[in-house]
C-alpha cells in the first residue's frame, strides 16, 4: 500500500511540483489550500507525511502545525515546514511549532524523494 503524503500548499504550481514528483515515486497524494483544510484532510486520511507551506491564507502553517501536533488522532503525523521567504528564525519558528523537517523553496527536485524515504524509513 502506498504511503499517503498531504500537501498543504496555496500556490498551485508548488502544489503541482511536489504532487508530480512524489506520485512519479509511488505516493499517494492528498491536497490542500490552506491551513484549515490541511487539519481536515489529515484527521480524514491520517496521511504518513505532511508538507506544510507557512504562509497560507484562511490559517497559516504554523497555526496548522500547531493544531495538528496538538490533537492525538494526528500529532503523530511527521510534519515538513516549507517556505519560500526563508528568513533567519524560519526554521527554528517552524520547529518551535513542532514541525518535524523544514525545507526552504526552492524545493531541490532531485533531492526531495530521498528526504521524503528517509523521512518515512522506507
């Protein structure tokens, strides 16, 4: 059974980037827009991994982080924190927040299906 991975992402062409290159490598996706619907779609499909963008409208990553780590039918669900303004502090915010990973975008394609196997032990 593929492991499930949940891209919480508002920019589309993001979403579809990580979407097409984690499918290529046997995921099942489940998508999101915003912080809101990444907390609905998680408690719904317990995915194995969340990509979560901090900025995001309705309710940002680290808000969503927060929810997620904080409620037991989801908080162990490894959480990756993306951003694109990378700024010093991102990543221990994201951290801090009990992300599990952080990533800066660009996300580095190549890279990315041996972080997400490490990630999940694969």
């Amino acid at each position: 059974m593929a492991k499930k991975i949940l891209i919480a992402e508002d920019h589309e062409m993001s979403r579809i980037l990580l979407r097409d290159v984690l499918q290529y490598h046997g995921y099942e996706i489940i998508e999101a827009t915003n912080g809101e619907e990444a907390i609905k779609e998680a408690g719904a499909h317990l995915p194995d991994l969340i990509f979560m963008d901090i900025q995001m409208p309705v309710m940002g990553g680290y808000a969503a982080i927060k929810a997620l780590k904080s409620d037991d039918k989801t908080k162990h669900i490894k959480i990756v924190a993306l951003t694109s303004f990378a700024m010093i502090g991102d990543k221990e915010k994201s951290l801090a927040a009990r992300a599990d990973y952080y990533i800066p975008k660009p996300i580095d394609t190549v890279q990315l299906p041996i972080m997400v196997a490490e990630w999940l032990k694969e």
